[in-house]
C-alpha cells in the first residue's frame, strides 16, 4: 500500500510536469504550438493514468466540426484527458474547454501551489486552450457566449460539463441552461457524451477529492447520437429548455441502465 501511495504521487508529479512542459512550449513557440504536441502529451498523460477504456458507440462522431461536446462531470483532469484523446484521434481541429476562472488558483489562495501557479495563469489556460468564466457574472458569461461562438463558427468544437461542478459518482446534477440558450440560438449541434468508471473518483461539497483513485481505473465511456437542428424539434421551436432535459436524459441514461443489471448471484 505504501509503495503504490508513493508510486501514485510520483505519477501526479510527472503529470504535473507534462503540463509545465506543455506551458514552457506554448511560452517560447506560440506560433508553432500544434495538436501534435498536446496529442503525444495526451498519450503521455494516460499512460500514466493507466486507465482501461471500453468505447460504446460511433467514435468518429468526433470528427465533426463546430460542435458542443457534452459530458457528466467527476474528475477534471481525467474527464477532459479521456474526451481530448478520443477528440484529437478523430479530429485535426482545436478543442477548447469551458472551466471555472480560478480552476488553476487564484493569488488570494492559502495552498502555495496554487497561489504560485496564480501568476502563470494566463499562460496556463491559454496552452491549455481553455475558457474561463466567472460564476455569477453577467458581463464575463455574455464573453464566454461569444468566444464559444467564435470557436465553433471556426469549426473547432468545445467541451463543456453543464452541471458546472463534480459528483462522486458521476450521475450528473441539473444543467446550467445558459448554455442552452445559445445551443438553440445560433443552431449549435451537441454530441453527448457519458463517462461511468469502475471506481467513483469525483468530489463533492462533503468529501475530498481523492487522487490515489484516479490510477489504474476501468472507464465505459458512452458516446450518444449527435442531437442538432435536424434530428431536434426543439432548435425549431426555440425550446431550451427542452434541449437541456433532452441531453440530461440522454447522459444519464447508460447509468440508468447499469442500476437495472441484476446482480451475479
């Protein structure tokens, strides 16, 4: 137990060096950063993870552009890794990620850590090509609509967790409609997507987040029809609220299945 606790924290530590590595190139060669590299990262990055993926359904739904990809939320790090991977195999476009403003630290921060990586904060979410946004604020969610909008009018599509926090085990909250709202708006197609591991590795208000769990996992990932304007009445009906319940029901809906399997006896 205590050799795997430290061989844990050793792979926590390469990972954080990964993207350090990614940060320092995205520093020096801003213009010449491409997918190949966050590609042989991402490959680094699992390995050492070291989680057994079972793919269900159409990967290749991925290679459509300009879309709002969609998942359940239990582990940043390790969600986002496993949709990227399956992202970048099947498309050479950019894959942008909507993620909470101090997601890497702010400077008021007691941890050291994430007090330090406060000041390379800008650099960090731009290598990392993400889209931060600050809870509750009007003005920065408006920003956020329009640099969604852009990205995928560019064909590079965003990856979004609506629920907009983690669950422990992964049977997702009610959606933000915000997002909805736009989707509908300017036609956005959505592809679901659900995530349902082995072990519960997400955090939640009452517990902590428990790293030695995100190693050597077991990871069924379901990867649903595409719902857009031509298979969904609700775009034609300006119904947002709709679509948000529709993609609810349709990410939950492996886990729904998984409680009804009987039990080996």
């Amino acid at each position: 137990m205590v050799f795997k606790t430290i061989a844990n924290n050793i792979k926590l530590c390469l990972m954080g060096l990964l993207v350090l590595v990614n940060l320092v190139i995205f520093y020096l060669f801003p213009k010449i950063i491409s997918n190949k590299v966050s590609i042989m990262l991402l490959y680094l990055f699992i390995n050492l993870l070291n989680i057994d993926v079972n793919i269900h359904g159409n990967e290749n739904e991925f290679s459509k552009g300009g879309v709002l990809i969609m998942a359940n939320h239990y582990h940043g790090a390790v969600d986002a890794t496993l949709i990227y991977d399956m992202y970048y195999k099947n498309n050479k476009n950019d894959l942008y990620t909507v993620v909470k403003s101090n997601i890497v630290g702010d400077k008021t921060d007691d941890s050291y850590l994430l007090n330090t990586l406060s000041f390379a904060k800008d650099y960090i979410i731009k290598s990392l090509k993400f889209i931060p946004y600050i809870r509750g604020d009007k003005e920065d969610g408006s920003n956020v609509k329009n640099i969604i909008t852009e990205c995928l009018n560019n064909e590079s599509s965003v990856l979004i967790f609506p629920e907009g926090t983690t669950s422990r085990c992964g049977v997702p909250k009610e959606f933000k409609t915000g997002i909805f709202r736009l989707a509908v708006e300017k036609q956005f197609s959505i592809l679901p997507i659900t995530i349902i591991y082995d072990k519960d590795i997400g955090k939640t208000i009452d517990n902590k987040l428990d790293n030695s769990n995100i190693f050597d996992n077991t990871a069924n990932i379901y990867i649903h029809d595409m719902i857009d304007s031509k298979t969904s009445e609700y775009y034609k009906t300006n119904d947002f609220m709709g679509l948000k319940n529709k993609t609810y029901d349709v990410i939950c809906s492996p886990f729904n299945v998984k409680d009804k399997e009987p039990t080996e006896q």
